[in-house]
C-alpha cells in the first residue's frame, strides 16, 4: 500500500504544503486539530453577510426562485416559485425514500435518502438533473443533510453519527458519535434512542443537530468539538402515564426533536419541534451559554415540521392535523387552519405564503 511504501522509504516524505491533496482538504476547512481564527474563516467562507456563512440571512429573505421536494417515489423533484409551481427537473438515482434535499452552492442540491447516499445533484435546464456524485455514506438511512461553508455537508440518521464530508474530494473529514454517549443507566440508551433526525447551520462553522435522545447540540465542525448539549422537550410526562412502572419512564420523558430551523437572519436564535407537542425557542446568541427563552405547547400530538415565516412568524404542523402561525417573540397564537393530513414539511415563500 501507498503508506507502506511511505513507511519503507520507498516513496519520499512529502512536506504538507506541498501535498496537493492534503492542502485541498485543509482548503474546505476539515483537517487541524483547533478552530478556524476569524481571519480563516472569512478565507475559507467568504463575508459574514453570504449565503455560506449566514444561512438564514437567507432563509428569511424574500421567497425563493426554486421549490425542491424530496419523495418518498425515490426522487428529487425542483417547481418554479415564480410561475404557478411549474415543474422544473426530476433527480432519479436514489434507491430508496429520500428524507431531505438542500441547495448547495447555488447551483446544485444536496440529498439524502434511506438508501445510506448523499447525492449532489447539477441544477440545469434539462427535464432529468445529472447526479455529479454520489457517496455510500454507512450501512444506515441517512434521515438529514445540510450544506456547509468550503465545499461541506454534514450528514446524520440512524447511525447514530453525524459525519462531515468534503464535496471537492468526497472524503469523510469527520465522525462525531456524541449523540450516542447517553450514560449506561440511561433509559434512553437502553431504549437505543441517538438517531439524528435535523442538522442546521447556524453560522461560521457552527452545527446544531437534534435527535431522538430529546436533545440538541452544537459542534465546531472544524474540530468535531461538542460546544454544548441542550434539552428543552421533556416529553408528555403524567399526561402519557402515572406510577413509577417502568413501562412508563422512556413514555413519560420520550421526546425526540424532529425539527430545528432558523428565526433570525444572524443564527441568534432557532426554534425546534418534537414528538412531545412543544416547540422551544431558543437563544443562540451565545453557542457556549444557550437558553431556551420560550416553550410553546403548540399541538394536540407530535410537531412534524416547523419554519419561520417571517422575522416574528413562526408555522408549525404536525399530527393533529393543523397548521398553525405563532409569534414566537410572545408565544401567541395568530392563526390556525385544519389539514386533509399530516404536514410534514413547510417551505417559506415569501410576502405572506
């Protein structure tokens, strides 16, 4: 092998600077054992007002130019915003259901499905999108797939891992297992619970996942450095059960966070949803000292998706078959509208829709 030879003398020592593989992994921002110095990140990630590096500046601007959809017919599917829906392209490949699509870069989407593959796909004119690659992540689903600043996404589902990948060189940069780590008396670790379910990028390069231990955590994804490990959604408590049987105790306190999603353009503060019918607000101002300001019991059963509509606005929807606006600076209800069926994904379109 190539390091066999290295360690034989047989293939010179190559200084890293001069390494040009190595130099295109540290480029996308995935190799050092410390953080990025601001200086770094601007050079890797372009202004601190981009699209890579402030996600949700973006995410509440204006509506968007393209709608994608990830189905459950094993495809991507992209409709014009701006003209009554029309469908656009089609993105065949994945083999199984397909759980979340992001836009990467702006002229490509990322995917991720239940046959364990993220996928980039080319947006374009054609009826049928060309994939441009696609990487065999672990023998597990993989349930969420977010873009990150220097040619990054993060992946995560039921491996109970999240990983970073570089899409320059489709090379694992990390595995981080932290969501795993419940203690061994753990009740959510005897119950198996570490699922990743959401990954958002809040800002820099920073991380926040959630899962279905009920929490959710930050990381550097620089360095794979946990920064914080938070739970705001403590389950249904006595409304599920009562007594000390332990039939009750994962019932009582299960409450897995199924999605997470930016309320202001700077990353400073987040909303997430959960099994348990809450949604907490969060303040994130400060990744080292996060606070829930507000928990809102917000429906009859399990929050499925949620996403702000406005810099106030918050949509939630969920299994009780409603979809609901809140203002999530004071918690109050503004308006509620009764749905054929579950609501499992929102998408802002700006103006009032």
């Amino acid at each position: 092998t190539a390091s066999q030879d290295v360690l034989a003398g047989r293939v010179p020592d190559i200084d890293p600077v001069d390494d040009k593989e190595w130099m295109a992994i540290v480029l996308c921002g995935g190799a050092g054992d410390r953080a990025d110095t601001a200086e770094e990140q601007r050079a890797h990630y372009g202004p601190a007002k981009s699209r890579e590096y402030s996600p949700g500046l973006f995410a509440l601007r204006g509506g968007p130019d393209i709608v994608a959809v990830a189905g459950v017919d094993y495809t991507v599917r992209t409709f014009d915003a701006k003209d009554g829906f029309r469908p656009l392209q089609i993105f065949e490949g994945h083999l199984m259901q397909v759980n979340c699509v992001d836009s990467y870069r702006g002229k490509w989407l990322v995917s991720a499905g239940d046959d364990a593959t993220v996928r980039k796909w080319r947006l374009g004119p054609e009826e049928y999108g060309e994939c441009e690659l696609t990487i065999w992540v672990s023998p597990f689903a993989i349930k969420a797939v977010c873009s990150l600043p220097g040619h990054r996404v993060a992946c995560g589902g039921l491996e109970k891992a999240i990983r970073i990948i570089s899409m320059a060189t489709g090379m694992l940069l990390h595995v981080i297992w932290g969501h795993r780590d419940e203690p061994e008396d753990s009740i959510l670790r005897h119950e198996g619970c570490g699922a990743v379910y959401c990954l958002l990028h809040l800002r820099g390069n920073l991380l926040v996942s959630s899962a279905d231990d009920s929490s959710i955590r930050f990381w550097d994804v620089d360095t794979a450095k946990c920064l914080g490990i938070h739970v705001g959604h403590h389950g249904y408590g006595a409304d599920i059960g009562s007594g000390d049987a332990r039939q009750f105790e994962l019932s009582r306190t299960f409450a897995p966070v199924w999605r997470i999603c930016h309320l202001s353009g700077d990353g400073d503060f987040i909303a997430s949803g959960s099994y348990d019918r809450t949604v907490c607000i969060w303040d994130t101002q400060n990744v080292l000292a996060v606070t829930v300001v507000r928990r809102i019991l917000a429906a009859d059963s399990t929050i499925m998706c949620l996403c702000a509509v406005s810099d106030r606005h918050l949509a939630t929807g969920g299994c009780d078959m409603e979809v609901k606006v809140w203002d999530w600076k004071t918690g109050e209800l503004e308006s509620k509208t009764k749905t054929r069926g579950f609501a499992t994904g929102f998408a802002p379109l700006g103006g009032n829709a």
